[in-house]
C-alpha cells in the first residue's frame, strides 16, 4: 500500500451507498503533509511534461490542487460554480453533474486564465463517474489549450469515470484506485498499481 491507501485505511470512513468519507484529511480538515507528498508523487508521474497550469473545480479539489502547484511552481486556476448566465461571453461554461449533491451544476472559468498557450494538469480530489473531470476537459478544449494529465487523489475504480477518461487517451493518474468499500465491516480494497 502507498501512503494515500494507508491513510484511507486509517482514516477513511465507509459510508452506506458507495460513499468514502476521507474528510478528516482530505477535503474537510486537510493533512498538509499528506497534500505535500501527494505533490511530490504527482511531479514525479508528470516529470518531463511541459505544464505551465493547474486546474481544478470548487470547492474540495482547490486545497490539493495549490499544495500540488507549490511543486510546479505554476499558478491554480479553479472552476467556479456560478448561477449567473454568460451575457459577455468572457467566461468558458460547463455543465457538471455532482455525485454527492445529486444536482448539476454551472462551471466557469474567465476566458482571461486560460488559452491556447496553456498546458494543464487537472487535479481534483475524487473520480467518481468523470462528470467533473468532464467539464474540466471541455473547459481546455473550449481554451484551446492542452491537458497534460490528470491528476486525483482517490478514483472509484468500480465507478465508470476512470475507464472513460483513459479511454480518451489522457494520461491519468490516481494515486489511490479504491476497487471495492464494505459498509458492514469498514473495509477498502485497492487496485494494485
Ligand atoms: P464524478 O464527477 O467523478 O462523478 O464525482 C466526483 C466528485 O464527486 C468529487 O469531486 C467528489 O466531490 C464527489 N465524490 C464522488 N464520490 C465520492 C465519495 O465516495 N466520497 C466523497 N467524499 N466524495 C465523492
């Protein structure tokens, strides 16, 4: 087990409903150290990649994602929920599905961050169904700019959002592929990576 997965184990609450609650350390009250080694895994996954971006969405993917740039020493730039419509055209729009909450929502991003000149690695704290990653994806694509890889912290492996983004091609790295979670008994099954 890597030191994310033995977090989980430690720290990690089964909810009923497929549900992993990590908020002791992940996305509620959040571990720095833990942020810092996660920024060091991802900076060796992604050396070479000319990444000049990091993009992620509100609210809990913003934490991991400023920890991880701190190792890029590249600035973040974070999807915001907005209820307000693009009467100026100055923002790219997306429309996200959220898992937990059950409901969709807008995403923006100010045309003014991001470009064709961007090379982006995306990071967010869980992949679930890939609706989130999805909105990501199609902000850079309305950009123009490039995704370099996709960076998460926790993906349900049993969920389809991995299968689909790998199968577009992106080089996608999680650093905890949860397989399976038992609710009865507290467990977590890991891929083996
Ligand atoms: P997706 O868009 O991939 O379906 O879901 C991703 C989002 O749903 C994440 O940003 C995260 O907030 C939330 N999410 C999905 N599954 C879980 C889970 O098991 N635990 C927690 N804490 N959040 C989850």
């Amino acid at each position: 087990m890597n030191f994310l997965e033995e977090r989980i184990v430690k720290d990690g609450i089964v909810k009923e409903g497929n549900i992993l609650k990590v908020d002791s350390f992940l996305n509620h009250q959040m571990d720095i150290d833990l942020f810092n080694q996660m920024g060091e895994e991802f900076k060796r996954r992604f050396e070479g990649k000319p990444i000049n971006k990091i993009l992620t969405i509100e609210a809990s993917g913003i934490g991991i994602a400023c920890i991880v740039a701190s190792h890029f020493h590249v600035p973040v730039v974070f999807a915001k929920k907005s209820q307000s419509i693009n009467i100026d055209g100055d923002v790219y729009v997306a429309e996200v599905e959220s898992f937990t909450h059950k409901c969709k929502n807008q995403v923006i991003v100010s045309k003014k961050f991001l470009d064709e000149n961007d090379h982006v690695l995306i990071i967010d704290d869980f992949l679930a169904n890939g609706c989130a990653l999805q909105g990501l994806l199609s902000i850079v694509a309305q950009a123009g700019g490039t995704v370099e890889g996709i960076g998460i912290a926790v993906e349900k492996g049993f969920q389809q959002g991995g299968r689909i983004i790998r199968n577009f091609g992106y080089q996608l790295e999680s650093l905890a592929i949860v397989e399976g979670m038992d609710a009865a008994n507290g467990t977590v099954q890991f891929r083996e990576q």
